[in-house]
C-alpha cells in the first residue's frame, strides 16, 4: 500500500489555509492542538496527500472522526453546519457553508 501521510509542504499549506482555524469547529489553532486531517479518510476510496484532501484540524476533532466524512462529522457528531472544502482564490480554505443539498461545496465551487 502507497504512504498514506502528507508532505510536510502539504501539511504547511494546509495550516497557513486554516486562516489559525480548526476546518471542523472553528477552534483556535497553535502549536500545541494542530495536527493535519484527511478530509476523505484513509480507509475511504479518494482519500489522496493532495492540498484538496489537508485540512487543519485540533486533536479533539482528528481523533473523534475517525472513518466519517467531514460532512456526517460536521452535521451528525458536533452538530455544526457542515464547511465548504473549496479555497478562496488566495488559497486559504472557504469560510462558507456548504450549499443546501451539497455535501461538499457552496454556491461558489
Ligand atoms: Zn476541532
Ligand atoms: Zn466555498
């Protein structure tokens, strides 16, 4: 099986993407709480080391999500309206909500 583990350039890109925020819960991030999720998790067929699947998130939400996805996470596990897991075009993530019907995107990717 390939490595499943980001770069450590991937896993930067992503922190600087978060704007310091959990892509989960908003939590604010440092040094000490950050680690570096799978948006599609590794067990789960798309699951890539790709920027597109790097999310910062705190330890709580990287432990407690386990093989969901971010959505059923999101919506069913901490009862938030579930992220957008687009970027904005400077490349942080999208701060939006995902559209209505949309498990993944806003209007706007
Ligand atoms: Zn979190
Ligand atoms: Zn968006």
């Amino acid at each position: 099986m390939a490595s499943k583990n980001f770069s450590s350039k991937t896993k930067a890109e992503a922190v600087r993407a978060s704007r310091g925020e959990c892509f989960y819960d908003g939590t604010r991030l440092n040094k000490n709480n950050t680690e570096i999720d799978h948006v599609v998790n590794k067990m789960r067929p798309g699951c890539t080391n790709d920027l597109s699947n790097a999310v910062a998130a705190c330890k709580p939400c990287n432990r407690e999500k386990g093989t969901l996805t971010a959505y059923d996470f999101q919506a069913n596990k901490l009862g938030v309206t579930p992220r957008c897991q687009g970027f904005t075009q400077d490349g942080y993530r999208c701060q939006r909500n995902v559209a209505e019907g949309n498990r993944k995107y806003c209007h706007d990717h």
